[in-house]
C-alpha cells in the first residue's frame, strides 16, 4: 500500500495549481512523465520477481509430478504385468504342479513388490485384497491338481485292472476251448 499512497502524493503535488511558485504546463507534463516511468519501473520489477517465483513454483511442481507419473506408470505396467501372469497361471495350471508352484511364487512376489512400490493407500488395500484372492484361487488349483492325480492314479489302477481281467478271460477261453468245452457265454 505505501507505493501507491506515494505515487498519488506525487501525482497530487504535481498537480496542484501553481501557486507562488508559478509551476507552468511544462513542468507539470514533465512531473506526470517521471510519475508514468516510476509507475512502469515498479510494474516491471513486479513483473519480473512475479515471473521468476511462477518459474520457480512451476519447476518444483513439475519435479514432483513428473516422478509421480513416471512411478505410477511403472506401478501400472507391473500390475499390467502381474494380471497377465495371473491368467497365465490361472489358464494353465491342470496338471502342472510345478508350473502352478512356479506361478504362485512370480505371482505373490510380483504383488508384494507391487504393494511396497506403492503410495496410495486405497491402492495398497486393493493389492492386499487382491493377494488374498489370487492365494485362495491357487489353493483352489493345487486342489484341482491333487484330485486330478488321483483321479489319474485311479485310471491307471482301472487300466491295470482291466488289463488283468482280459487277460485272465482270454486265458480262462484258451483254457476251455484246449478242454473242448463251450466258450461262447465268455465270449460275451
């Protein structure tokens, strides 16, 4: 405020009707002309301290927006990454133990180090709920796996089986037809 209160007492003095002084139009346009370069100079000072701390601001701003995009497109890309591989392993796993183990493992590591990357705490609990999920559904898969080998266990004991049985009929006919006795109820 006391710029301005100066430049109007200038501006009033230079003003002023001439009184003994006999101040002419020559001097007062001069006084006004001085007035309109003061004011012009402070404007420009203004200007240019308003234009460097803009520039200043804008710089610290753009430093921490950029590494914060750049952080969070990288955090994208790896849970990009991480959702591939979880319909990977999910897709894939019937009857590979080990390539379920292998996936299981990429899958929580990726996620853990997804969360510690992380700074958005919604983010966080979304990836934590997420784990939970993936852990359960690749429990579920094991299981899968599991009754899938027991079920083929069973199937080659079926096999075995019924391999034996052929094999004993076949016998027992042979055995009957060499006796000359009458196989056709067996053939059957």
């Amino acid at each position: 405020m006391r710029p301005l209160r100066a430049l109007r007492e200038t501006f009033y003095f230079f003003m002023k009707k001439p009184t003994s002084s006999h101040k002419g139009i020559t001097a007062k346009l001069l006084g006004v002309n001085v007035l309109i370069c003061v004011a012009f100079g402070i404007v420009t000072v203004v200007v240019f301290f308003s234009f460097d701390h803009i520039r200043n601001g804008l710089k610290k701003i753009f430093t921490q927006e950029v590494a914060q995009i750049v952080g969070n497109a990288q955090i994208g890309r790896d849970l990009a990454r991480v959702l591939a591989d979880s319909n990977l392993v999910i897709t894939g796993f019937y009857g590979k133990e080990k390539f379920l183990e292998d996936g299981a493992q990429r899958l929580t590591e990726g996620i853990s180090a997804l969360i510690e990357k992380s700074r958005d705490e919604r983010l966080k609990a979304s990836l934590e709920k997420y784990m939970q999920d993936v852990r359960y559904v690749l429990g579920q898969c094991e299981t899968v796996n599991l009754f899938y080998r027991q079920i083929e266990a069973l199937d080659q004991k079926s096999d075995a089986a019924l391999t034996a049985l052929r094999e004993t009929v076949s016998e027992t006919i042979f055995d009957l037809t060499l006796e000359g006795e009458d196989t056709s109820g067996l053939r059957q």
